[in-house]
C-alpha cells in the first residue's frame, strides 16, 4: 500500500493516558509548554527544568551524591529474541489499513527523529567529584525510604502524590474556575507506543489521540471542560476521556495492577493477599472505564477510520465499539506478554476479557509465543477454533498476528550526539576508574526480577571474593502505583548487601530512581556499562535491551547484554 493510500485513512489511537497532559500550575509557564513540531503534527517541547544545564544549576544548591551516585538512567519498556523473517514485518496500521481499502503494503519508510521519549523526566542533580563519606551516607538515607505496609499509600494517578492532592498540589478547587493552563508530555503516557506512532508520522495521515488526562477529573471544573477539550483536540489531537477517581482507581490500581498485570506475567499468587481475585467490584470499574472509552471512540468515529486499541487496560474496547459499530475496521495490539491457559483460567472473569479482544479485526502481539498462548486459550476456554493465522467466529476471523515494536534508531543516534552525553560520559569514566559497572533498569514489582538480580549479585560477591570493590551494580528503578512488599524486600537486600560490602570507598549497589536522573544522563550509563542486567520473569518488549546495545555502536568491544528469559 502506498504511503498516499495510508494517509487517506484517520487512526483513532485509544490508550489509557493521552501521550499530552495539562497543567494548571500558578507557575506553569516554567514547565514545558508544547509547541507544534513545522511540518508535522508532533508536539514538542520548547525546553523543560528536567534538562541537564538545569541539573547542574540544582547541582550548585545541593549536593546528593554517594560515592557511589553517578548521574544515571530513566525509562522505556519490552524484548524477546526477535523471529527472523524472509520480508520485514509490516505494521498493525498497515494491516488494519488494508480492510478499509484494498491495496499492496509497502515497507514503512525510516522513522525519522522524535522528541526525547524521557522529556518528562525531574532531573535531580547530582554531584560525582570530591564526594564526602557524610554526603554519601545522606543520600543513601535518601534513596532507601523506609518500607510501607502494601495498600497504605499510592504513589499517583498513577505514580505521583502531586495528583493525589489536587487542591495542594494544583492548587486549584474544583468549583474555582481555571484561568491559565498549558499543555505538557504526560508523564505516564505510553511512552513505545508514543514514539512508534512519531517515527511514523509521514505515514500515517491524521491520527486522533483518545484516553484519560493524568490528572484528577475532579480538579477540572464541569464548565472549563470544553475549553480543554478543544485546545487538546486542537493542538494535540487529542479527546479526553473524563473517568471519575474512584473508577480510576478501582480500574487501574486494583484490576489492572493488582489482577491484570501479575496474571499476564504468571505471577498469579498462590493465596492471593487481595479479594480483587474473588470479588467482582474492580471489575465492574474496569467494564465501566472501558465503556467509556468505547462510548468516546463511537462518538468520534467516522467512515473509513481505523481504531486501534492499545494495552490491557482496555481488552473490552474492541467488542463494546464492534456493537455500536459492526462494520468498523478495528485493531488491538497488548503491548506486554499473555501467559498460557492455565495461568490465565485463574481469572473469573476470563471468558468476558477474551470476548472483548476477539471484537478486533486484528489481535496483535510481540512475540509468537504470546500469539500462540492467545490462540490456545481462546480454543480452550471459548471451545472457539483457533488456526494458524487467527481464531474463526463462525461468520468472521479475527486475525491474530505480531507486531515486534522496536525502537527509534535515528531519533537515539542523534541523542547520542549531544555533548552533555558525552560530558557524563567523562564523569562517570572518572568516578568509576578502574571498576566494572554492570547497569539495570526495572520496575519495582515482582514480574521484573529485581529482587532475584540482586541476590545473583550478591551470591557473585560471595562466590568470587576478588571481585568486592572492583564491580559495582548501578540499579535504576521506575516507580510503581504503590509501594508493595516486592519493594520493601528489594530495599532490605540493597540494605544488606551495601552494609556488608561496602568500605570507606566503595558501595557495591547503586540504587536510583527515574525522577534522579536526566535522558543524557540514561544514556551515558548505557554507554560506559560493563554489562546491562535484565532478570524479568516474563515481558513484552524489552526496550531499554535495545536502547543497550543501540548505545554500544561504535565501542571496538561492545559490552554484552545479561538477558535471562
């Protein structure tokens, strides 16, 4: 199919978070604004306080270093072995596009540069020369906050107290009309999902964003909804979906983070701690959000569109749009892994989940494994027949195919360029002479396997006693949606394993967070690695695996990849 053909087509992208959030800061013109990219309907930013001039500004206030905090690493998603192909993979827009209008694929033209995919990112300087014991053990007080019992307390909407306390935080009253805002990335956007659909902006032609704003609905005044609405369509191409807190939280804290999420990572518990798995609340939140959703998505709709679902947190969508609109050519691509029958009987509402994402033309995933588990479960569960190339409904077949989303090879190179990488590169060389760095980055739940990488770490300690002050572990950690037991029992063994080890100079375990470090800092760790530890149990696509080695070009010994899977 021709590039002209492609862009004739609207593509609806439904995801949880729209990739553009709103502020309503008094001092909002001191964050990010986005401004329209010429020549492309890509927001950009126009420079944000999370940059690395800014870093070392903070630097010269404040000192949070250890002698062991390098400036560091931040954030992606998702990657097994990749299949090998005779021709390259074709795209899931390219795939859907053929059942609106006939015609022959063509291979996707180069992704071109894209915004920095961690522009959300805080920098939170650090200082690496002429650090103190003192400093040290501040920061490490620091880094290791003390536990919480699992539920006392959420980190966001999703990951944030800023979204908690809206009328602290925002400052604003939900009866107070809202004056001045601005548009700025959201922060817990689909960030894959966000920049594969930038790289591809010369293909596709007009795209519709639809999903929630990553603030409180109730911190936005009924009256002052149109208003957001049309700068967001306006500028951002985007529809918000208004969801209430109380159905955000029963959707996304409970039954996708706490039923969803393990279950599609086989980590099902054997007695689980929570009644989501018993009781049908949640659930009928997460049917609640999901129709809205679909109710969105049917208002918007016009002939010839392609809509396109994205990720777990909408498997309703596809039916609920394919009842209003049965001729509709509709798509759904999980973006994270899909277990066997038996681990995903284990959930009650099974057969409601599998019916909402066979209303799709087209299934997607990333892997063959997880296409042949979604097949294999439908046949079990539904007694539908699975073949090859999908499941038949008897007067239709849903195609089920996969997708593999890689990264933006270009848009990093040029990353790669700027000289504040360059300059960390430098720092953290000098800061770390004559050590081996191994390098992770992982969230903080019990799918990614931290836990399980640091008692390797320590057992290599243990078992090669030569190598104790000679290799330190830099862990970067992305926030969760509340602090669980899995890390409370991380911060116990980094504890230990740094009490053990650990001497006047040298601390074997480096643990930091996103909101630490800026995306030149990210990238400077990948480049000077020794190594890039990956232990997750079960993913998607592990993107930062191939940020990795992308970061290695040009190295004449490129550093291996540690991937257990």
């Amino acid at each position: 199919m021709s590039t002209a053909t492609l862009q004739k087509h609207r593509v609806i992208i439904a995801s949880l978070f729209l990739p553009t959030s709103i502020n309503f800061d008094p001092d909002a013109t001191l964050r990010t604004p986005l401004l329209r990219a010429q020549g492309s309907n890509m927001l950009v930013g126009t420079g944000a306080p999370s940059s690395d001039e800014d870093a070392h500004k903070i630097a010269a206030k404040i000192s949070l270093s250890s002698p062991v905090t390098p400036t560091g690493p931040p954030q992606p998603p998702k990657i097994p072995v990749r299949p090998k192909f005779d021709t390259r993979l074709k795209s899931i827009v390219d795939d859907l596009t053929l059942r609106v209008e006939t015609g022959s694929p063509v291979p996707t033209p180069a992704p071109e540069a894209v915004p920095n995919p961690f522009s959300s990112f805080t920098a939170m300087a650090t200082v690496l020369r002429n650090e103190s014991p003192t400093s040290a053990a501040a920061r490490q007080n620091m880094t290791l906050k003390a536990p919480v019992p699992p539920r006392t307390r959420r980190l966001s909407r999703p990951s944030s107290t800023r979204l908690r306390s809206p009328s602290s935080s925002l400052r604003i009253r939900p009866d107070v009309p809202v004056e001045d805002f601005v548009l700025e990335a959201s922060a817990h956007a689909n960030g894959g999902l966000n920049n594969a659909v930038n790289s591809a902006r010369n293909t596709l032609g007009q795209k519709l964003w639809i999903g929630v704003l990553d603030v409180p609905a109730a911190t936005v005044n009924e009256a002052d909804r149109p208003r957001i609405e049309e700068t967001l369509r306006n500028q951002a191409d985007s529809v918000p979906v208004w969801v209430t807190e109380e159905e955000f939280q029963q959707h996304y804290d409970v039954f996708c983070h706490q039923v969803l999420w393990p279950s599609l990572h086989y980590a099902v518990p054997d007695a689980p701690k929570t009644k989501a798995f018993y009781e049908s609340t949640s659930f009928e939140q997460y049917k609640a959000v999901n129709e809205k959703f679909a109710d969105a998505i049917v208002k918007e709709y016009k002939k010839g569109d392609v809509v396109w679902v994205n990720d777990y947190h909408l498997l309703l969508v596809p039916q609920m749009v394919r009842a209003k609109l049965p001729d509709a050519t509709i798509g759904f691509f999980l973006h994270v892994a899909f277990p066997s029958s038996e681990i995903f009987r284990c959930l009650a509402v099974r057969e409601s989940l599998l019916r909402g994402m066979l209303g799709a033309d087209v299934v997607g995933f990333q892997t063959h494994s997880y296409a042949r588990h979604f097949r294999q479960t439908v046949s079990r569960i539904l007694t539908l027949e699975a073949l090859p190339g999908g499941i038949d409904l008897g007067s239709s077949l849903c195609e089920v195919a996969i997708f593999p989303i890689g990264i933006d090879v270009r848009a990093l190179s040029e990353k790669r360029r700027d000289p504040m990488v360059k300059e960390w590169v430098d720092v953290l060389k000098e800061r770390y002479a004559g050590m081996k760095m191994i390098v992770g980055r992982d969230k903080l739940d019990e799918v990614q396997g931290v836990r399980q990488k640091l008692l390797a770490f320590e057992a290599f300690l243990e078992k090669y006693t030569e190598f104790q002050g000679k290799v330190v572990l830099i862990q970067v950690a992305l926030s969760t949606t509340e602090e669980n037991e899995s890390q409370v029992a991380v911060f116990d063994v980094v504890s230990r394993i740094n009490s053990r080890f650990s001497t006047l100079t040298y601390q074997p375990i480096v643990f930091l967070h996103t909101q630490d470090l800026t995306f030149s800092q990210y990238l400077a760790l990948l480049t000077v690695a020794d190594a890039f530890f990956v232990a997750s149990l079960r993913e998607g696509m592990a993107l930062r695996t191939h940020e990795f080695v992308e970061c290695q070009e040009g190295k004449k010994r490129p550093s291996p990849l540690i991937l257990i899977v």
